[in-house]
C-alpha cells in the first residue's frame, strides 16, 4: 500500500460485454490494494446491473467509484449484439470523452492519471490518445486465447484453418493400444 496521502487517479472501463467486467473489477481491486483510486466507468445498462447486486449505498466501493455514460439504445436494440459493437464505435467515444473532462475539471477526485481499457474497447484508448492521456490495455481472458488470436494469420497462411476458422485438417476416430 502507497505511504502518500494523494492517490493516483485511474479510469477503468470494461467492453460492455459478457465476461469483460469481473475481470476488470477484480483487477481495480488490486490497483486499490496498491494505493490507486479508481473511476470504474460502465454502460448505464451494466452499471444499473452492477448497482442492484450491491448491498446499499455500494456506488463508492473502497476507492472504487462506479459511473456510466449512455450508449444511447433502446433496450429492444440492446438485445442485438451488433448494436452494441456500433454503439461502442459511434456514440461512447464522446460520452467517455465528455466524463474524462468533467472528472479532471471538477478537481473532485483529483486529475485522473492513466485511462485503463479492456482491449476489446480500443475506441476508449483512441480516446484517451486524443485527450493526451497516459493508457493502457487490458486483456480479460486467457493468455492461451491471446496467443490464439494473435496467430490466426499464421495459422491461415499455414492451411491449419481458414478464413472462417474451420480446421482444414481431417479428424479421425483412433483407438490406442
């Protein structure tokens, strides 16, 4: 745990997705246990999600504050995925944009040093590079899974799969004895 009074400030924002948030969560708790305070920024769909399943008053969770931005769907065009992805492309920049300038100009929880985003929403580095902020990338699943998609050209070049992902190779019943 840090010694000084004054805690880094970090924002943390998830992709808006299955599985993206607990890790992201988890991995806020430990900035906390090293000295960070952290702004954990969610779709306002998400975080009224998030919200219900604490115990009361849980919006300030020991260094952590919960905020959302609108991704501007309706709930029948937030039941497709697609629309989801398009939102997070066309309409969350702004929004996270507009909270990145109201949390640093309100002086409140001091100026935030570093945006961290999972790696799957590079719309909120693009942001954060824009803004000339310090970021970082965060990657919520497996590290085998990584290796995969980082490889799925070579994999391709080399006929293992193709464009689609099907195996190319042939996959026969063997006994062993």
């Amino acid at each position: 745990m840090m010694t000084t009074s004054v805690r880094p400030h970090v924002l943390v924002i998830p992709s808006p997705g299955q599985g993206h948030v607990m890790p992201l969560m988890r991995f806020s708790y430990c900035l906390v246990d090293r000295g960070f305070k952290v702004t954990f920024v969610n779709i306002e769909f998400i975080h009224a999600r998030l919200i219900d399943s604490l115990p009361e008053n849980g919006i300030e969770l020991d260094h952590i504050h919960l905020v959302s931005i609108p991704d501007g769907l309706t709930p029948k065009e937030r039941e497709d995925p697609n629309n989801l992805h398009s939102a997070a492309s066309s309409k969350l920049p702004a929004e996270l944009e507009k909270l990145l300038r109201n949390v640093n100009e309100s002086g409140k929880n001091g100026k935030i040093a570093c945006l961290i985003a999972d790696e799957t929403a590079g719309w909120a580095l693009d942001v954060a590079r824009k803004m000339g902020m310090r970021h970082a990338s965060f990657w919520p699943a497996s590290a085998g899974i990584k290796a995969i998609i980082h490889h799925i050209t070579e994999l391709i070049e080399m006929d293992a799969i193709d464009n689609n992902g099907r195996s190319l190779y042939l996959l026969v019943d063997a006994i062993f004895i």
